[in-house]
C-alpha cells in the first residue's frame, strides 16, 4: 500500500482534474510489477499499462494481488477497454482499493464489476486513504466543489452528508440535498434558510430571491424547478436538472443541477 502511494505521486496526468494513481502487483510476496498512471504512455491507466508491460515481458499475473490507489475504471471509450475487465482476464485474484472513484456515475461500479467476477476486494488501511485523498485533491473536488458565479454541476447526495460546496469570491455556499421523491430533491439547511422559487423555471426570471418565503428549514425541489440558499451576502438559486438513484432503479445516485449566485441588493442610502 505504501509503495502504491509513492508511486502515485509520480503520475503524468493530462491535467490536475485527472487523477493520480499508483499500483503494485503481487503474488507469494513477490513484486511482479510496479507503475503509475502516464508511465507507459500519456493517458495511460496504471493498472494496464502495467498489466501490458508484464505480458510483452512473458510475465503472468493469474493469482496475484493487485494494490491501486484508485478503484480500477469500469468504462472507457471504445475502442478502448475498462482497467476492471483486463484485471479479470489476466485472472488476478484480489485487488486492494486505495480510494473509489468520486464520479458519482462510476462510484464503486469497478468494485461491483470484480466483486461479480469472484475477486476478493479489500480496502487500503486508512492513514494511506487520506494520503491518496491529499495527493488527489483536484481531481476530487470538482464533484464536492464549484467556483464561479454561475455554473453546472453534479455530485452523488448520498456521500459526505449530502453536502457540495460553491463559492465566489467572499460568498461561499454548503448545498445540502437528500432523497425525495422520483424526480425531486430536499434542500436542507436547519437554520431556516432555504426558499423554493415557485413558478419560476429560468434564473431571469427571479427579480429579487430575498422577496419569496424563507420560513422553512426544507423545501422539495422537483427537476425543472428552482430552490435557494442564502448566506449573510447573498442567494445561490438551484435548479435542478436531473435525479437519480439507485433504490428507484437508476445505476448510481446523483443530483445535476445549474446554479447561479446573486449578492444580495444594496439598502439606498438615506435621502436617496
């Protein structure tokens, strides 16, 4: 676990929105093969550009122990293929995970695709998570946090409490959504501080968002819809975009929302 860590730190990602992963493999406490992501080519997943060098080298890896520090991919694009299915193939017989994926769409599905393959799964030791947690700061917040005055964005409401931050310049908002309905979300914050923007489907068509009522702690906002936060200096106006999860039959769970910030209006001074 540790030597994937260090390995990690050596990635050539493409970008800092791309992350950084590490992998060992294993058997009968022999290292077979180290590398990292970018290693063997740019854009080049660690798991199998390792798992391509081994072979071109006549080494085979059916029954060893893969480390990753992060949970082996579950797609890719055509004609490109998913770490997960060549870790199968190659007959590997367990694979500790680091971290898991923090795209909401692909959240544990590389787990899911090699717990049904018959691979033992197991979870890297926790000082060693946060360490992998650190290294991929970037690459994680942008489904926790947004910046920017307006924007899109999407993150999985059953993780870290619900929660997904987004701030510009001094404003700094904490959305807070949880399951409702088929096709809506709740918009919490228990100090009383949420509105829902009836009737209102587009952000122009809100004059002031101060003006509607702001007497509940909760408000179920249906997709299409727009709801609100306010903070000391202003109002973030969501509308939701999309829902799903996966207790109604989708493949993961996730809010899609549009979002746009407005400071709250300035009182006119006296004799104005």
């Amino acid at each position: 676990m540790r030597r994937a860590v260090e390995l990690g730190k050596k990635s050539i990602s493409e970008d800092v929105k791309k992350p950084v992963v590490g992998v060992v493999i294993v058997r009968d406490g022999e290292v077979l093969g180290e590398s990292f992501r970018g290693e063997t080519g740019e854009g080049r997943h660690a798991e199998f550009g390792l798992l391509d060098r081994l072979k071109s080298e006549g080494i085979d890896v059916v029954g060893a122990t893969v480390y990753s520090t992060l949970e082996p991919c579950s797609r890719r694009n055509e004609p490109k293929r998913p770490c997960a299915s060549h870790l199968m193939e190659a007959g590997v017989s367990e694979v500790c995970v680091g971290i898991y994926d923090p795209n909401p769409e692909i959240y544990r599905e590389g787990w899911k695709l090699l717990n049904e393959a018959g691979i033992k799964l197991t979870d890297f030791d926790e000082d060693f998570r946060d360490a992998i947690s650190t290294d991929n700061a970037e690459f994680i917040d942008q489904y926790r946090v947004a910046i920017g005055e307006r924007g899109s964005a999407h993150y999985d409401f059953t993780q870290n409490g619900g929660r997904f931050r987004i701030q510009h310049e001094d404003l700094k908002f904490s959305l807070r959504t949880s399951e409702c309905g088929d096709d809506s979300v709740y918009i919490i914050d228990h100090a009383g501080n949420v509105a829902a923007l009836k009737h209102a489907r587009e952000f122009a068509e809100v004059d002031d968002p101060g003006a509607y009522d702001w007497s509940n702690y909760t408000r179920d906002i249906s997709v299409g819809a727009i709801g609100a936060i306010r903070v000391d200096g202003g109002y973030l106006m969501v509308k939701i975009v999309d829902v799903k999860c996966q207790n109604r039959g989708a493949t993961h769970t996730e809010v899609r929302f549009d979002y746009e910030i407005r400071r709250k209006r300035a009182l006119p001074a006296p004799g104005e």
